[in-house]
C-alpha cells in the first residue's frame, strides 16, 4: 500500500517551530465602561483565544487554543515564523471593544515573538436596565413637548432630553450614551459609517436608583438619534466620522428625518445666548448664559422663524450651534421672549464653504414695570382708605438717567388714576407727578408702601432701584385740596442716669448724646436724634398718627419701665423700644423717657506678703441682686444658670466688670507653694472700705450700687518657708 504523502510546507513549519520557536501572547480584559482597552479596565480570566488558521472566524477543531488565565493573559509558545490570525470566541452577553477597527490580529510572526495582543470585552447591562424612559422637546419657536417615544417627534434644530431612572436593584452603575449624528442617506447604514458624523454626544456612568437627564442637540440636516447602553464611540471610518459598536443594546434609535440634505464641506455657525444684567451689550463674567433660546436665520428677512428656516436652541450654557450650511451671507435673529430686549446680536454673517465661526452671541434683559395711582385723599391721612377714588389726568414722568433726572418717559392716569411705564431696564429711576390745579400732595410715606403716598411736597418719589423682570405697583401719590397746613406735633423728652428704682430724682442727671430713633408702626425708620447736654431729645413736626421710640445706649442697661406716672418714670423696655405712641395734631407728648443703669466693676490685686509682687490665681465672684435674688451671669451649654464667674490674675491685677448692683464675695483660689496671708477689702467710689474678710481667702458682703467703680481688693499669701510678717 503507497504511503501518504505529507504536507511539504507542514513539514517545514513543524521543523522551524522546531528549530526557531516563537510565540504570541496578549492579555482579555473586562471594558468597565464600553470605551475601549484603558487604564480603569480589569483582567478577565476564563475566555478562549485561538489562532483562526483558516481565517473562517469559528474556532474549528484542530487550531491552536488557549484559555485566559486568572491576570487575562495567555500565550502561544512553539510558533513557527509566519502569518497568524489571533481572534477571541466572545463571551456571552459580552461585546468585543478591542480592537476596534478589526475582529482580530494578523501577526507577521518572526524569531522575536509577538506580545500586546490584546482584547477587551464589555458587558452589556441586562434588559430594562434604564426605567421611566421619557423624553422633551424644546423647540426654536419656544415650544416644549414630552413624549415617551422619538420616532416622528422631533425636527432639524431641536433640543432634546432625555429622562430616565437607573433599575434600583441593579446592583451595579450602567453606562449608556444620548447622541445625535448625521445620517445622510434617507436610512440608517451602518455601511456608510464614513458620512455618519457624530454631532452631540452625551454619555456616563450613571448609578442605580438615581434619576438622570441627558440633552443632545439636533443637526441641521438627515440625522439619527440613538440611546443606548454602552459608553464608547467606534473608531471605524476616516477622521470625524464615527459610528458606535453595532452590538450594543440601542433602546431607542430614532428613523432618520429632516427636509435638509447633509451637503458636503459644510459650514457652521454657533455662539451663545446670556442674560446682560448690566444692559452694556457685552457679555461680562457674571453673566450666565440662557437656555431654551431659539436662534434661526431669517431667510426671508421677515423678522419671523417660518417653517424650513434653519434654527437650534440654547442648551443649559447659552451655547447654540447651527450646521449644514453652504457658503453664503446669513440673517441671524433669535426668536423674542416677553418682557425680554435684546442688547447684542442680529445681523448678518458671513462665512465661505467649510468654515466654523464662533462668538455669534446673543445678549438680552429683562424689563421691568414702575406704576400704581394717583388719589383724592380726602381725609388727609395719606393713606389710600376705602372710598376715596382715583384721580384722573394726572400727568406722571418717569425720571433716569445716571442721576436720575433725565425725562425717560411721559404718561397720564386713567380714569381709576392708574398709571404704568413698562419696559424698563435693570435700574434707579424717579417718578414726578404734576398735582391738579386747586391740589396738593397729601402727607408722604406714613404707612404701608402699597397704600400710603410717596411723592413728597414736590411730588417727586425717592429713588426707585429696579433689578430685571419686576413690577414695581407701589408707587403712588395722594392729593389734597388747597388749604391751610394741616396740624402737626411732637414726642420727647429725657434720658437720664438712673439709681435702679425706675423714677428720675432731682440729683440724677440727664446723659448727653445718646441716640433716639423714631419708626413707623411696621419698623419703617423716619429719623435719628441724639440728646443734648441736658439729656433732652424732641422730635418736631410729626403728622398725627402713631410712632415708636428706641433708645441705643452702649454700656447701659435700660431701668424698670413704667412703675410710676408718665412724667417721672422710664417708659421703654429692656430693648430701649417704648410701647406705639400716639401724636395728636397741635400736641406736644414730652413724656416718652427713658433711664439708664450703668454697669459696676470691682477690681484688686494678689501680691506676696510685705511686698507689690503680682501672684497669678484664680478669683470667683458671685452675688444676690437688690431683691436678694442670685445674681445671674448667662446660662452654660446645658441651659444651666451660671451663678458664679472666674478670672485669671496673671500678674496679681484682678478686675470683675459689668455688674449689676447688689451684694457680692469675692474668693480667692489659694495658689500653690503658699501659706495664706490677710486679705483686706477695697473702697466704692473713693469711700470707706467695702466688704469684710472672713480670714480664708473670702471678701464678704461687698455692697455694689448701679455704676460703683470698687478698687484696691487685696489678698496676700506668704511664701512657703518664707517671711510670715
């Protein structure tokens, strides 16, 4: 029987694997998130690798075959030079990321060997991975619109967001991509890659049982739409033109669309929209940019966006871009919002064939309303009562300008004596009213903005500070008939240095230059006086109504209020605020008081026996007030109060300040190292001694009267071991 005849180039395989063996080794790695092989991606074990000897892209039996180790890496060892093809059987539910532009590696194998063969694989997230899919449509006109399918929703220069929620018990984060490309055949084809383009792209890893919003905009031309889960955007076709992994799982993949043709070489326009706060027609740092603001080109020139115009929307920074355009010279308009002045923007454009041009911004502000009315007030009390009608042909200017001063604007009430200037800038502004012959302006400002008058004798307002987008009704004026001054009054009258019994004496003095302000009942301050040498205060010229005095005295605390009659006795609080006090036209109330205590303080020094020397100790100080109650010094962190307080004598010096009258011991912590010594009590205000040692580190029954300076508190210690005289 004839021998079979072997392969002569098997044969010479065997023998130079034999006599020059070579390998090819790699590594498969688990893609975290679907972009590729990079640095965040992990080894995985357990995957085949063969050599594809017949190139039929199925693992058959015979070919060459490793398994991955724990690291991912595996190897070919005993290769003979030559012409391999390395491919992967892909797991299940996983799809390959690397290499991107081939299923394989065709290795030229020589003596060297071949390394770097590496795969990467990305595991799909199981179906209804992404939950509560919803989605909204912004459009250039302003228009919004929410559906929960794409498909024949949306159109050329769309913004579009998508909203969805991650499956809460997925137990791991899931990596999906929003993304609009152009697509210029009339369906999608994955086989023309090299014209689909991806235009926005939006794409994450996004955690479970969280919410997200992604938003893409919409190209000028044919495009598609595709939400899907998977991160990485392929690398196959020529530069700038992307499509993505075919496997991945799309959940949505919108028909292709748009009336425009994506041309070829095209130009593009984009800029942005911000808020011009400062209305200087720049664009300054502060300034954010607007979203769901439609830009077009007017290509009629009506001032109007018409169906087929060329247009997109802001997204949330401002920016806009429109694309597909030909070389040509454009009308740029925004679509306007109310209440919305554009302060840059509009124009043409010009641009040649392939170009980008950038910075075509748009600038706007909000305006802003100043009005109320004008009206009898026939009861002459300057606010707007029930009954009292408006005032008709009153003619009102509306004042501006950087001081404010400059006629902006003229207008005349209507017959309910209503009156509005609109469209306004951010700004100070002024309002002058013209009064009717036989009137005048009633008294200003004495109640609440809403319903009093704010035009002063002149009938000119206060400023008037508007930010964007207010209205501003408050601003109103009375009228009165011609007539004699209507009556006022006044409130004073003494602020004086009280001895703590909450009556003024005959030997206690008024205090000089002690402020007194005075409110309206709902806090609106009307003036400021301080006392004069005498401590006497008096606020003339009031319009009949009520008021309210406080008194602001630092380093005093306010007397007993109201103990006595009106004449003698202090009638403010413990804030220095009186109760509201009525002023009578043609009236003077010279009773509105108020007494004053100040603080006491007691001072000494620690020194050795015998001589002035300073010892550094702690002193305590506690007390009963004039009703032989505990005096109180704040309460701790745990709401207890604090009935004694310490201080420190660095060098000897001692000093308790702030204290209100009553009875006080002050004791001494006996230093270290030495023997106790006498201890002698110090004077009030220059007087006899104040206070009895009780011979162990105490000085008892100091008597402290509102305002006493006590000094010269002395405790001595002797040396330990040292001089006892």
């Amino acid at each position: 029987m004839p021998r079979k005849r072997r392969s002569l180039r098997l044969d010479l395989q065997q023998l130079e694997a034999r006599d020059n063996p070579s390998s090819i080794a790699g590594n498969v790695f688990r893609d975290a998130s679907g972009n590729g092989l990079t640095t965040d991606d992990t080894a995985h074990s357990g995957v085949v690798v063969y050599l594809d000897t017949n190139n039929n892209k199925v693992r058959d039996t015979g070919e060459q075959s490793k398994t991955t180790a724990a690291d991912g890496s595996y190897q070919f060892t005993g290769l003979a030079a030559g012409t391999y093809r390395v491919r992967e059987v892909v797991p299940s539910n996983f799809v390959r990321t690397n290499p991107t532009l081939a299923d394989n590696y065709t290795v030229n194998l020589t003596a060297t060997g071949s390394t770097g063969n590496h795969f990467a694989n990305y595991e799909k997230p199981p179906s209804g991975a992404l939950q509560n899919i919803r989605y909204t449509i912004v459009r250039a006109n302003g228009t919004t619109t929410q559906v929960t399918n794409l498909r024949g929703n949306t159109k050329e220069g769309d913004l579009v967001t998508v909203n969805f929620t991650v499956k809460p018990t997925l137990g791991k984060n899931v990596v999906a991509s929003f993304m609009t490309y152009t697509a210029p055949e009339s369906y999608f084809n994955a086989n023309t890659a090299s014209q689909q383009k991806v235009y926005d792209l939006v794409t994450g890893s996004y955690a479970p049982g969280v919410t997200y919003n992604l938003t893409v905009r919409v190209p000028n031309c044919n495009y598609q739409i595709d939400l899907v889960t998977g991160l990485a955007i392929d690398k196959l076709g020529p530069a700038n033109s992307n499509i993505f992994y075919s496997p991945q799982s799309r959940l949505l993949s919108a028909d292709n669309q748009g009336s425009n043709v994506c041309i070829a070489n095209p130009s593009t326009i984009s800029g942005y929209k911000f808020n011009d706060l400062n209305v200087n027609g720049e664009w300054d740092a502060d300034e954010k940019g607007l979203a769901n603001w439609g830009i077009y080109i007017d290509t009629n020139g009506n001032g109007a966006l018409d169906s087929g115009e060329r247009s997109a929307v802001t997204d949330a920074s401002g920016f806009y871009k429109i694309n597909n355009l030909p070389g040509g010279t454009y009308k740029m308009r925004e679509v306007m919002k109310t209440s919305w002045v554009q302060s840059l923007g509009g124009g043409d454009v010009s641009i040649s064939s392939g170009a980008t041009i950038t910075g075509v911004n748009f600038g706007n502000y909000q305006t802003s309303v100043i009005g109320n009315r004008v009206w009898f007030d026939t009861d002459r009390n300057g606010v707007q009562d029930v009954g009292e009608s408006g005032a008709a042909g009153v003619t009102v200017k509306l004042l501006g300008g950087s001081t404010s001063e400059t006629v902006l604007a003229t207008t005349t009430t209507n017959a309910q004596g209503i009156y509005a200037c609109t469209g306004l800038a951010k700004g100070t502004y002024k309002v002058q009213f013209t009064a009717l012959d036989g009137y005048n302006f009633t008294t200003a400002n004495v109640g609440n903005d809403n319903s009093d008058s704010d035009a002063d004798a002149t009938g000119l307002t206060g400023p008037i500070v508007l930010a964007d987008n207010v209205t501003d009704l408050s601003n109103d004026a009375g009228l009165v008939l011609n007539a004699a001054p209507p009556l006022t009054g006044s409130i004073g009258n003494f602020v004086w240095l009280d001895d703590g019994d909450g009556i003024q004496e005959s030997d206690e003095s008024g205090l000089a230059d002690i402020r007194v302000d005075l409110y309206l009942p709902d806090g609106t301050y009307v003036t400021s006086q301080t006392t004069d040498a005498d401590g006497h205060y008096s606020f003339d010229g009031l319009a009949p109504g009520q008021y309210q005095i406080q008194v602001f005295a630092s380093g005093y605390l306010f007397t007993k209020s109201n103990i006595g009659e009106d004449t003698n006795d202090s009638d403010v609080d413990s804030d220095g605020l009186t109760e509201l006090v009525t002023v009578v036209g043609g009236q003077a109330n010279n009773d509105v008081d108020a007494g004053l205590l100040r603080l006491a303080s007691l001072s000494g020094r620690v020194v050795i026996n015998g001589s002035d020397t300073g010892i550094a100790t702690t002193l305590y100080l506690s007390g009963v007030d004039q009703d032989g109650n505990a005096i109180s010094f704040g309460v701790d962190e745990g709401g207890n109060t604090i009935t004694e307080i310490a201080v420190t004598s660095e060098n000897g010096d001692f000093t308790f300040g702030n204290l209100v009258a009553g009875t006080y011991s002050i004791r001494e912590d006996q230093p270290a190292n030495f023997i106790d010594g006498d201890d002698f009590a110090g004077t009030t205000n220059g007087l006899s001694p104040n206070g009895v040692s009780d011979g162990f580190d105490a000085i008892n029954g100091i008597v402290v009267a509102w305002g006493d300076i006590g000094v010269d508190y002395r405790f001595t210690e002797t040396q330990d071991g040292g001089p006892t005289t």
